[in-house]
C-alpha cells in the first residue's frame, strides 16, 4: 500500500552541530519523522485530521487570548480519534526529550564558553559560603524515592524514549557523515514505530514487586554512575590553593554525603497489597541490583588497572593477601595468576570480583553459589569491601599509581559508601490507626491483620541480619497525633519479639493541619518520655521527622497550608536545640505546586533558620524521578541543586544576618493564611454539595480507572459509594485539577488574602507586602510559586469543564473559583515581580521557558478539547443507558487523553 509523504518534510542537512537553534531543528525532525510514522500506521485521514486540528489551534490562539479550538468528536471514528489523541500524547512526549536535551546543551555550551566558570556555578557559590574545612562533613542529602501513582506511563515507554535519546545525541556529532546520519534517521523511525505500537498505558495494576523493578531503571542506569562525578565535581569546586593537576595525587576531602531511599514495597499505609513478604523482596531486588553493579566496576578495574608489578617491588601486604585470597579461593587463584602474571592488581581485583559474586547469591538467595560457601567467601558487609579498597589504595600509592588509587579506585569506594549492600534504605510507612488496632486486639474493616503487622518487624529484624541496619530501620508513622502514636511502635516491636535485636529509627509524620500545628508540642512530649528518650540515646539522640505537604493542602488550602507547614518546622527546630538532640526534617513533597512542588531553590532558601541544618531530606514521587533523573547529565544537575540547597543551610545558620523571618511577619502571614483558609474551607469543605461538583467538573472517576499504580487512590474509610474529598488521596485531587487545567489547589485563597490585608490596611497593606516580598525569602517563595500556578491555569479551557458540572449549584461554584482566579491574578500583579534576568545565561533560559511554552499551548488545547468532548459524551450516554455499548470504547480513549496531557503539563500531581 503506498502512502502519501507528509507535508512536512525532515530537515535535509546532516545531523543538528552547528545548527543555529539546534531545538527547532530537532523538534522539527522528530515531528516529520513521526509525521511519517503516522501515515504509515494509521493511514492519511488521522494525518490530516492531526495537521488540519494542529494549525486550527494555532490560528484561534491567534485570534485572542480567550479564543480555543473546538473539536466535535461525534463524526471522528473511534479508531481515528485514537490516532490523534495518541499522535499528540506522543508528539509531547518527543517534545519533552528534546528539550530536556537542549537545557543540557545550552549548559554545556555556556560552560565551555565561560572557559567553565558557569559550570555548576550554583553549587560553587554555595561552597564558597562554607567558613570551616569540616563543614561538608555536616552535609547530608537524602532523596526518597515513591511509587505514587502519577507516572502515566509505562516502564517500556520510558525505555524506549532513552533509547531515542542516546540516537539523538549521535546527531551532535559535527564528524557526522551522511551514511551516519542516514542510520540514525532509520533508527529513529524505527523507535517511533515502535513507540506508536506499544501499549501506552497498563491493561492491568502493576504490582509492588512491578514498582520496584521499574525504579531500579533509575539506579542502574543514572545514579550509579552518577554519584563519583557529583562528588568529584564538589571536590573540584571546594575552595583551596590546590592545582586541579595536583588534586589528582591526593585523597579526594569530599565525603559521601548522598544517601538513596525508598518507599517501593515499603509503604503499606492504605496499601494491603505491601506484605512484608513483598518488603524482604524488594530488599533483595535492591541488593542484586547494586551488587552487580559493584561486581562489575571490580571486574572493570581488574581489566584497567593492569600495572606491571614485578615480584620483589610487590608490597609484601599485597603479596600475603594474595596468598590468603589463593587458599580460599585456589581455582579461581590459579587462572587469575595465568591471565595475569605480574599483574598483582588486576589479580586483587579478580578476587574482589568474585567475592562480590558470591555475596550477590547469599544475599538474594540464587541457588547458584548461594550455599555455605558463599557465606564463608563473599563479604560480610560493605564495611569489608571499603577496607579491601582502603589497602588497594595505599598500595596503588606506594607503587607510584596515585592518580588511580584516587581517580578511579575512590570512585568505586564513593559508590560502596553511598550504596552499601541494599542500594537504598527502604522505608517502612503505615497507619497510626492500624498500629492502635493492632495493640488493642479491635479489627477494622479493610486494615492488615494484627499477625501482619507484627510480621513486618520481624522481617526487618531479618533483613537486617542480612544487610545491616541502613537497609531498613525507619518506620514512618502516618497521622501522627500524638506522642504515644509513636510509643505504639515500639511496643509492637517488642510484641513482635524482637525489640532488643531491631535497630529502629521511628519517624512521626505530621499531615493534618492540627497535627502540624501541635507537632512541637507532640515531639516535646515525646522526647520527655523516659522510655523513648532511653531509645534514642541508643540511636545516637537523632530524630527524624516528616512533614507532609499534600494532605494539609488539601484540608486548608495553599497558603494556609504553607504557613503551618513553616511554623511547624521552626517550632520543631526550637525543641530538638533545646532537648539536644539532632534533628532532620523530612520533607513529604510531590511534584506540584499544590504539593509541596516547584522551584528547589526557592522553598529550600525559604525554610526556617536552623531547620535543615545541612540535612536535606525530600521525596522523590511519580514522574517526578523520570523528570529528574532519566537524563544523566540533568540528574547531575539535580543533585547539584540539592547539594547547594543543604551546604547553603549551613552557610545560613552560621551568618549574622543570616536570619529568621522579619519583624511583624508572623503576625501579616497569621492574617492571610487566616482569610485564606476561610475562603479555601468554604468552597471545598464546607459546601456538602462540592464533592459531586469536583467529580462533575473534573475526569476523577476516569483518572481512579487508570492502572496507574498498586496503590489505591482513595484511602479505605467510608462507604465505596460515598464521594468524600476527605477519603480521596491528595495525588489525583491535583492530578485531576491539573487536568481540568484550573490548578486550583496551588493558588486557591491568595487573591482573598491579600485583598481582605490590603482592605483592613488601606494605606500601607500593599507597601507591607511588597516589603515582606523583597526581604522574606518564604513569603517570596509562596507568590512566585502561586505566580507559576495562575499562569500555568488556562480559565478558557478550565471553563468548557465546568459546563460538564451542571447540577443546581454548579454554576456559583464555578463562579467562585473563577472570581477568585481573576482576584489573585489581580493581587499578584500589585505585589513585585520577580526579578529581571541578571545575566545573558538567565535570560536565554527564560526565553526558552516562553518559547517551549507558545510552541505548546496549540497541542495542550486540542488534547483538552478532545478530552472535554469524550468527558460530555461519555456522561451523556451513561446517563441515558448505563449498558450503552460505545462506553467501553470511550473510555479507553479518555485515558489516553489524560497520558497525553499529563506528558503536555509535565505535572501530573
């Protein structure tokens, strides 16, 4: 069958170096190669429908600022429509690629100009605030990773879209020939091809167990790798009157400061499928998955490090440990030695290899080389192997090998710090309220049973015979209210009967506005518990404590939600200085606004002074981790900020004027979180009727549908047939806000705020808050990120939903919210603005920002569009007949809107 070429043709010249503005050309060759793709697997009308759709939103955008497309779905055949919906969905997801790739380009290129001066220069900065050379040794950042159920896609999709990637990085070779660059291309069809006959989303739930594996993608493919060169950049960032040549002859100073968790087969709260079998799995995936990667960076040093050592010049340590390697292992000795003669390292290392192989198989169970041998030849722990690197090191000196016992060698010793045995502490969350009912023998529907609660510390004790206490000895306790919610845990652990072996580090984790405004009390009464206190001591007298961002957002609103959550981080600085003990504040964030997300430099610079004290602890959720560290080199400079953001705490606490919030600021905020939650509590919760109104408006019931993750999304209270937003979970409440485009939970309140401030201060409310803006980093990190949401909100759009909510009500309901968008954008525009681009670097980013966003703005309005027609339809047809046979092909199609919009907005809770 032939088919007719697309219009719009592939760029003719060979590969993207050089070219003038690299994006457009990339953007534009992966748009007609997927323009090719489409005629060929879809045929000429979905191509056309695409183009003809494509260019009506760009001309109504055209027209005017409130002007959108339109699409009538009726005539579109279902299989078409598919087409189109999933041409778009994968257009973005294309889109987003190249872009990512271009913020990494444009880095590179401004590094290479400045002779490297702007590289990492965030970071750089931050270090030069450090007044002590031990300061960095204070330093520790911690990202948790969490299986919450906002990654739309599947784990092959995100394969393949690295896979296309790395094809695209080919194309910037300027040595390009055209054969090359003629592969590439076929290639490049190829992936496509392959994308666009690939299930987008789940036909079934993935499973804990399916969770884990899809976030060791992450492991093994970026942060493995990653942490030598973060933490060799630091070192070659540290201030000092060392040469960079001469650093390479010296033992790095920089500590192994990173840590990795995760809550993936951990997180049981409201989550029955998390068994602690599945946690002892998901310890063990992690250690299969981290020991082959140690095994092979020691196989591959065994093949670099191939010095020449003749016998007499052989340290005589380095000769006995050979010889102790050789009678535990006289095989293996015997074909090193012949592989290798002279070449006593690259023997070293063998052993090393082989060591790490045998442990991998003791520790994960394999039944090959699992046995009794592999206990009494692998290492006991991490500890062994950083003292076998630590000799390494010292005999590669002796011999003259510095560079390499400090280059690559310390690399690999940086990786066994940072990883252990486990890769990842793997976080055990559960229930207050299950914890109570397991203590007091009372069952309560849908909650685990009593003998699995008490089995999940047993099988922490167990793990940690196995892999040490850093593989699991935090257990998170949701809804913390009160001291004793924490208590419970260790009497559980003592009912469990392994009170005395289990190291265990308990985490309150404080969600609810009430619980955050008492959470200094509760952690003051706490600590004054003898019994409690006698734990910690045990501990090392270090508390960790969790802050959740999304459920008291959803409970009082975005600016009341912020404030408590400020002043409860202060107050808990307060009593962990004044009780003595080591506080680290753990911080519950998603990837929206309207959960703790945003600007990393801005919320860090805007927490209370002496709250992170250089621990910078944050969750990692959904597609937030692919947003971050599916690309190397913007993992790498993910982990920059993050490493800035802990050592600038330090730099902070230690100035004089590196102070707390401004006189009077408590009392101006007390004022606005005050009017705002008002307003917030009164639309959502006060409203019986608003439950009804948010599923009506919004593609809720369509977003529980998806099989998006194991977790459920409503936690298990009340009846099923009862609509609460008090049951729904706070991450398809954003989700599904984003959606409907209103972003409502990320701005809803302020513009009341500010008005009722300035109203009840006529003459100096707006100068106040312009003050507050200027000096107080929390208040100028509320309204930017307030300021991102409004913009991000498209109300032209948002309204076509909000006629899909009709019931008596519906229209004042949306009228509020519409008011109140118009109000806050108002207020926002009284108060200042943030401040100009200071440098061409700044500025050109900006500008990419715009322009990335005007190139979007058509395809987001016609997936919205679809999606709104679909949402019409479907509840029309449901309405009238329940059975209707088209319903079931609708809602297939749905989904897929929701995935494409969730690729356009990059944000999906």
């Amino acid at each position: 069958m032939a088919h007719r070429q697309p219009e719009r043709a592939e760029p003719r010249s060979i590969g993207t170096s050089g070219t003038a503005n690299v994006l457009a050309r990339e953007v534009r060759l992966l748009g007609a190669l997927l323009g090719e793709v489409i005629v060929e697997q879809a045929g000429t009308e979905v191509f056309d429908l695409v183009e003809s759709t494509r260019l009506a939103a760009i001309a109504a955008r055209r027209r005017g600022p409130d002007e959108r497309v339109s699409f009538d779905v009726l005539p579109v055949a279902a299989e078409t429509l598919e087409g189109v919906v999933r041409a778009f969905g994968l257009y973005f997801q294309l889109v987003n690629l190249a872009e990512a790739r271009d913020r990494v380009r444009r880095a590179t290129r401004r590094a290479r100009a400045t002779g490297g001066a702007s590289e990492a220069a965030g970071l750089r900065a931050s270090l030069r605030r450090l007044d002590e050379p031990n300061a960095l040794r204070r330093v520790r950042v911690t990202p948790v990773l969490t299986a919450h159920p906002t990654e739309a896609r599947r784990r092959t999709v995100l394969v393949a879209l690295r896979r296309i990637a790395r094809l695209l990085e080919l194309l910037d070779d300027p040595r390009l020939p055209p054969s090359a660059d003629r592969d590439i291309r076929r290639q490049l069809r190829e992936e496509i091809t392959v994308l666009w006959q690939t299930a987008e989303l789940r036909r079934g739930a993935p499973s804990p167990i399916d969770e884990v594996r899809t976030a060791m993608v992450v492991f093994d493919e970026t942060l493995y790798r990653l942490v030598p060169r973060l933490y060799g950049l630091v070192d070659t960032l540290l201030p000092g009157p060392r040469n960079p040549r001469a650093r390479e002859l010296e033992r790095p100073s920089v500590p192994a400061f990173l840590r990795f968790g995760s809550w993936i087969g951990g997180d049981r709260d409201g989550h029955p499928a998390v068994t602690s079998a599945v946690t002892e799995e998901a310890v063990r995936i992690q250690a299969d998955h981290v020991l082959r990667g140690h095994e092979a960076v020691a196989t591959r040093l065994m093949q670099t490090i191939a010095a020449k050592v003749r016998e007499p010049s052989v340290p005589s340590a380095l000769r006995r440990r050979l010889e102790a390697d050789a009678r535990a292992m006289p095989e293996l000795a015997g074909s090193l030695r012949e592989r290798f003669p002279d070449e006593p390292f690259r023997q070293r290392f063998g052993f090393i290899a082989e060591r790490l192989r045998l442990t991998r198989a003791r520790l994960t169970r394999e039944r090959r080389g699992g046995g009794p041998q592999a206990r009494a030849r692998g290492y006991a722990g991490p500890d062994a192997l950083l003292s076998d690197l630590a000799e390494i090191q010292g005999w590669l000196v002796e011999v003259g090998l510095a560079r390499s016992a400090w280059g690559d060698v310390h690399d690999f010793a940086w990786q066994v710090e940072t990883f252990g045995f486990h890769l990842a502490e793997l976080e055990v969350r559960q229930h207050a309220a299950v914890h109570h009912r397991a203590l007091t023998g009372a069952d309560g529907e849908g909650a685990p049973a009593r003998s699995e609660v008490l089995e999940t510390f047993r099988s922490m004790a167990r793990l940690q015979r196995d892999f040490g206490a850093d593989a699991v000895s935090r257990y998170v306790v949701s809804f913390t209210a009160t001291a004793s919610d924490v208590t419970d845990v260790l009497d559980l652990a003592a009912l469990a009967g392994v009170a005395d072996e289990l190291a265990l580090d308990i985490v309150p984790l404080f969600e609810s506005s009430e619980a955050l405004t008492a959470a200094g009390a509760t952690l003051d009464a706490l600590l004054r518990d003898e019994r409690y206190r006698d734990h910690l001591r045990g501990r090392g007298d270090r508390q960790e404590v969790m802050l959740g961002y999304s459920d008291s957002n959803k409970e009082v609103g975005f600016v009341a939600a912020n404030w408590l959550l400020h002043w409860a981080q202060a107050d808990l600085a307060v009593v962990a200085r004044r009780q003595g003990i080591e506080l680290t504040l753990f911080h519950g964030r998603g990837g929206a606004i309207g959960r703790g997300g945003g600007q990393l430099e801005l919320a860090v610079a805007a927490q209370p002074r002496g709250s992170v004290a250089g621990r910078l602890k944050l969750t990692e959720q959904g597609e937030v981790v692919w947003t971050r560290y599916g690309d190397p080199e913007l993992a790498l400079r993910h982990l920059e900020a993050l490493t800035a953001a802990a050592v600038d705490s330090i730099a902070t606490d230690t100035e004089p004027d590196g102070g707390g919030d401004p006189l009077g600021a408590a009392d101006v905020m007390e004022d606005l979180a005050g009017a705002a939650r008002r307003a917030y509590r009164a639309l959502v919760h006060d409203d019986p009727g608003f439950a009804g109104f948010f599923a009506r408006l919004t593609p809720i019931d369509e977003i529980a549908r998806l099989q998006l993750g194991s977790r459920p999304p409503k936690r298990p209270a009340g009846r099923p047939d009862e609509r609460s937003i008090d049951d729904l979970r706070a991450i398809p409440w954003v989700f599904a806000w984003s959606q409907a485009r209103v972003e409502l939970p990320a701005w809803f309140g302020l513009g009341t705020a500010i008005e009722a401030f300035e109203g009840v201060h006529p003459r100096q409310g707006s100068v106040r808050l312009a003050e507050l803006y200027s000096t107080w980093p929390f208040f100028r990190s509320l309204v930017d990120h307030a300021r991102l949401a409004v913009r991000r909100a498209d109300m032209a759009v948002a309204s076509g939903y909000a006629k899909l909510a009709s019931e008596p009500g519906d229209a004042e309901r949306w009228a509020t919210i519409a008011a109140e968008h118009a109000r806050t954008s108002a207020a926002l525009e009284r108060l200042p603005q943030p401040a100009a681009a200071s440098n061409a670097a700044a500025r050109t980013e900006a500008e990419a920002v715009r322009r990335s966003i005007g190139l979007r703005a058509p395809y987001v309005d016609t997936l919205s569009v679809v999606q709104l027609e679909l949402l019409r339809t479907l509840r029309e047809r449901e309405a009238r007949d329940p059975t209707d046979p088209t319903l079931p092909v609708i809602r297939p199609l749905i989904a897929l809107t929701i995935s494409g919009l969730s690729a356009a907005l990059q944000g999906t809770g």
